[in-house]
C-alpha cells in the first residue's frame, strides 16, 4: 500500500483479483497486480483520504484541542496460528494490540499504519475478512488506518500473514503514566478474568482434546480507559498483561518502580474453562496470555471509584481489586494464597505458547 494507485488507460488495465484466488508472488511486484490487490482489497475496507491518496506518508492533522502535550507512539508486529480464532483474527489483535499499547501511555489513540507480509498461497477471501475485521476493530476504537505497506514471500517461507503495525496518539499534558511510579499503598486491580486469550487460542488450535465455548478477550481498551482518565487523572501505571500474561506485567512493574507487590489468589478472576485447561496441561493461568485486559496501579482512595467506572465498562464488568504495592522485598512479587502460604512469581523465562500474539 505505498505506491499511488495509477491510471490504466488503453490495453493496459489491471489483471482483475477475481481471476487469482490466492496470493502469487506477483501480488509482489509492485506491479499491476500489486496495484490491483491494494485497490480490491485494501482500499475497499481502509477507505479514507489518507488511504486512497495513494502517497507513500499520510500528513494525518492534530485538532487544536489537542495542542498540549506528548506525541505517543507504539510499534508492534503481530504473529498468531491459527489467524482465525474464536472471538477473533489476526486483523483485530493486530488493531487492538496497538491501541492498548498507545492507551497504556494514558494517550488517546488516533492513528495506525499496518504492514503485511503475505505468504504465497494466502486465500484472497481469507485476506479480505481479515482486512475488515481490522476496519470493523479500527471504528470501534475510533482510530484511522492512514498508511500501510505489502510484501509478498514464497509459500512455506511465512505462516500465511504477518502485520506489523505502528500506532500513533496524543498524550494530555496533565497525564503521566509510567511503569516506575508505582508507590506504597497503590491498589492494583485488574479489569477481568486472566488467560482467555491463550487458552481459546490453543483450543483453535486443537490442542486441549476438548472443545470449549471460551473466546479470546480480544478488544481495544481506550475508551475504558479515556473515561478513566477524565475521572482519575492520579493513576499512576496502566499496562496490558500480553506474552507472558499477569505474572510476567507484575513482575516488570515491580521491577521498574523497584517495588514489591503482594496479590491474593483468591481475589484473581480466572474463568473455570480456563482454569480447568491450565489444571491438565500443566500451565499456570497467571502467565497465559490476554488481549483485552488492563492491570490498574492507582493510590487506595480510588478504588472504589475505578472499579465502579470499569464495570460499567463492557470490557471491565468483571474488574477487581488483586492486590497493593508495598515497600518491602522491591522488585518481588509475592502471590498470597488461601491456605496461608505465600509464593515468589518469577518472570516467565521463555515462551509458554509460542505463535499466540
């Protein structure tokens, strides 16, 4: 999507998409055909000024509204088997996954270009509901797709479809969030049950031996957290619990702030499917991953205030206070469990399932 779309004239004209139902390399080439996908696929779905100027940038306007403050931005590349899961696609993680990383700053979200690596043997069918869904993900946040780019390799040398997207936002002049503020007496909380993403993940990819009705929580969190924001501007760190899942985000805000954090088992909301599967493959639900949840570091007298505003919220009905930050053993994370007996979490050292953001 980075060469202006050209005028056909005369013999010459676009191979029509409808004859190849795959991706060939020559979607590749920068050619006619390349052309031709950019315009009956990508531009079908992502149409806006910015898209269809066909330049190589998008000179995307500020509103003066947002004069004060931080420009915010994120890069991330999205990589996931299968590319269709229950409650989602590889399109919508890759829109949600980069407007959660923008709003964990506290920044409003407003822009994202995307660029694909398509695997030679690619269903064009099977790129269009993803290019939708990304579409569909992108009005829901109320983000723009403004530039993107698309390359093509040989069959068995990609996994079907690779996104790497960067998002751009605003950050207000009165909003600091960062990882190291985290302080004695905060309240962590949490917006809903941990490790739905993986688990339906790996249930997509037949690896329970059972099927399950569990979707992935795949969802962009800027407006939750915007309207948390405009209330409590004292928040002090936001931060999604992806790879890795809560565990492995505890233990990195831990080690930022060089705080430690003390959370009760009890308290953490894990949905009874998700447990069930963790029990029989041996995993531990708290370094599952999740994409569509948001970890909550505020001072103690906002508790009650944010859990309130983020249950009304359809992605934090099932928010709860975990646990405190406290000034003893910095850097750790105790886990506190109902038999009376406490457990160091340890950042996860490698990856539990691999392929799954």
């Amino acid at each position: 999507m980075d060469d202006p779309i050209p005028v056909f004239e005369g013999p010459v004209c676009p191979l029509p998409l409808k004859n190849n139902t795959t991706i060939v390399m020559g979607h590749g080439s920068g050619g006619l055909m390349t052309h031709t996908l950019i315009k009956d696929v990508f531009q079908k779905y992502f149409n806006n000024a910015f898209i269809n100027a066909g330049n190589d940038f998008a000179n995307t306007p500020i509103s003066e509204s947002l004069a004060n403050g931080k420009i915010s931005v994120s890069t991330d590349a999205h990589i996931i088997s299968p590319i269709f899961f229950p409650g989602g696609d590889i399109g919508r993680l890759s829109i949600c996954g980069t407007v959660n990383d923008v709003s964990m700053s506290g920044a409003i979200p407003l822009y994202i270009t995307a660029s694909f690596i398509l695997e030679e043997g690619l269903s064009i069918s099977d790129l269009e509901k993803i290019v939708e869904s990304m579409q569909l993900s992108a009005e829901e946040a109320g983000v723009k797709i403004v530039a993107g780019d698309t390359k093509v390799v040989e069959k068995g040398k990609g996994d079907g479809i690779f996104i790497s997207t960067t998002g751009i936002g605003w950050l207000p002049e009165n909003i600091d969030i960062r990882g190291d503020l985290a302080q004695p007496g905060d309240i962590i909380l949490i917006s809903g049950t941990i490790g739905d993403h993986g688990i339906a993940v790996l249930s997509a990819r037949g690896d329970l031996g059972f099927e399950t009705d569990l979707i992935s929580d795949v969802a962009p969190l800027n407006h939750l957290l915007q309207s948390l924001l405009k209330e409590i501007p004292e928040i002090h760190v936001l931060r999604d619990p992806t790879r890795g899942g809560l565990a492995t985000t505890l233990n990195e805000i831990a080690k930022q702030s060089n705080m430690g954090m003390e959370i009760y088992d009890e308290l953490i909301p894990i949905n009874s499917t998700v447990q069930n599967a963790c029990e029989m493959l041996g995993f531990d639900p708290l370094y599952v991953a999740n994409e569509g949840k948001v970890v909550v570091i505020l001072p103690s007298k906002y508790k009650n205030k944010a859990l309130e505003m983020m249950r009304n919220n359809q992605y934090g009905k099932n928010a709860t206070a975990i646990g405190e930050i406290v000034s003893t053993h910095p850097g750790r994370v105790v886990l506190k469990t109902s038999f009376g007996t406490t457990r160091m979490l340890e950042m996860m050292a490698g990856e539990m399932l691999p392929r799954i953001c």
